[in-house]
C-alpha cells in the first residue's frame, strides 16, 4: 500500500524515518514489558514453597483413596469441611459429638457446618472476647443444648479437667479439632478424657515431610505469627501411632491433618500413612470462598 494513503508522510519513510519508528516501537515494548515484570515481582509473586508441588498434587487428584480432592469450605478456615465429611463417609458416625478448641468466635472453624448437620459439642476458646462473641453469634444453639461454650486458656495440664467437668463429655465421640497455634502437640499427647475416632491437627508444614520438630512445651505460650508453633507432620504421625492413629491426609493448603483410629482405617485410606506420603505443603495464599460472609449461626 502506498505511504501516502496509509497516512504517513513520504519523508517519514525515507531518511532513517523508518529506523525512527521502529525504534520507537521497541523503546515502547521494553518498557511496557519492564513495567509487567516489576509489577509481576512485586505485587503478584507466586509463592511456592516445593518444586514437587504440581506433581504430588497430581499424583493425589488422581486417585480417590486420597483425601486431597474432597475438600471445600463452607465454614471452615480453607477445605477441611469437605474433607471431614468424607473420611465420615467413609468410616461412619457414631454418637455426632465433638470437641474443638482454638474457634475465635467460632464462625469459621472445623465444627459450625456440624452443628447444621445435627451434631452436638464443646467448643474452648482462650479469649474472653471471642468466647463472649460466641456466646451471642450461636445463642440459638447454645439454648438448644448441643452446644457448650467454655473459655478458658489450654494447657496440657488442665485440658481434660476443661473437657471432662466444665465441658461435662466423656467416653467416645466422633471428632476432636485440635488449633491453638503452639502446645497442640503436648495437648494431644495429654488427652484423655475422651477417646475420638477422628482427630483434626494442625500441623507446621514449614518443615519436609522426613523431619521430626517439635515446638517445645510452654505453658504460657501465645503464637507471635512466627514459625515457633505446633510440630511437623512426621512428629504428629509418630505421635498419632503411638496413641492409636493413623495419618490419614491434609488439607490443600499444608494447615491441617487428620487421623483416624487404627481399627476403623481398614481399607479406606491411603498407604503407606506417612507424613512422606501425605504431606502438603504451605500454600497459605489460596483462599477458599463459600458465598457470603457468615455473621451468627443461621442452623436450627
């Protein structure tokens, strides 16, 4: 096409004119890819904690025996309500009653969708601001009878007097949740008040599935965001075999594990059940979304 009817003056193309634009073309396109990549490293970085990452992942969608692809939230923290539900699924309830400390004000946490579903608990909080925003926001089901609320600061001397006289439940029940972002190792270990089938921990994912740490005990302990918090998954699998558990699975994003009784596990889960074969990483990026905020109970 000719020059002049693309608009483009005939002096533009001769005399290096050309050269002059194309140069300014390629002066526009670095500095617009620079400006992407700046903005790339310093607003949108993709964390990752492992290379293996998206093979493990794969490896684990693929196979239904894994707990991985279950997950979803409707109350919990990320996917552990789906997760619960499945290893349910698979190994059946008994008497529907939890125990579960370290809930806030309990809105998001592992036992609010089972209050929806007809189960019944104890829920410990440490905060008295928390425990008395619980006490308002699940009024409802407080009133009901299903559920109790202590507040109370967990320490592994006095958890099973908190579950046993305040809390007022002994003997079996399906569900333990264990989240209080230090001693939950020592907390466990201490349990035993109550015998759960199943037992939902966090654990700290910052460590390889091989390594055995263990935060040491403190009473007076309060988590200061920092890495000094719970036990690797490796010390929780040691520790749950040594008490009658099985590892079973984690959660997506590397908070939680879970483990259930020997006897019930049979044929149902995953093998070999070791932190090596069931370890998530940290992936504290992803949030899980389930429709709009919740602001009180709404179950009946």
């Amino acid at each position: 096409m000719c020059p002049t009817r693309m608009g483009v003056s005939p002096k533009i193309w001769g005399g290096g004119g050309i050269k002059k634009i194309l140069e300014s073309l390629r002066r526009f396109w670095w500095s617009e890819f620079t400006n992407r990549l700046n903005l790339f490293e310093t607003d949108n970085t993709l964390p990752v904690h492992r290379n293996d990452c998206e093979i493990e992942t794969k490896r684990r969608f693929e196979y239904p025996i894994f707990l991985d692809r279950f997950g979803y939230k409707v109350y919990s923290q990320n996917d552990e309500d789906g997760i619960i539900e499945e290893i349910f699924k698979r190994i059946g309830t008994t008497n529907k009653k939890f125990v579960e400390f370290g809930i806030q004000n309990g809105l998001e946490s592992n036992c609010h969708f089972l209050l929806h579903k007809g189960w019944s608990g104890l829920w410990i909080e440490g905060s008295k601001k928390y425990a008395d925003e619980t006490r308002v926001l699940f009024k409802k089901v407080l009133e009901s009878g299903r559920l109790t609320v202590v507040n109370a600061f967990i320490t592994a001397e006095n958890i099973n007097r908190l579950i046993d006289e305040a809390g007022n439940i002994t003997g079996e029940i399906d569900l333990l949740s264990i989240d209080i972002d230090g001693n939950d190792y020592w907390v466990w270990e201490a349990i035993n008040s109550v015998k759960p089938r199943v037992v939902a921990i966090e654990y700290n994912a910052k460590f390889p599935p091989g390594h055995e740490w263990i935060m040491a005990y403190d009473e007076h302990h309060v988590w200061s965001g920092d890495d000094e918090h719970g036990a690797s998954l490796k010390a929780l699998e040691l520790l749950g075999e040594r008490l009658g558990f099985q590892l079973v699975g984690t959660n997506f994003n590397g908070v939680n594990a879970f483990f259930v009784r020997k006897e019930l596990v049979k044929d149902s889960f995953p093998q070999p059940a070791t932190a090596e074969n069931l370890y998530n990483p940290v992936r504290y990026k992803i949030r899980y979304i389930s429709g709009h905020p919740s602001r009180k109970y709404t179950g009946s």
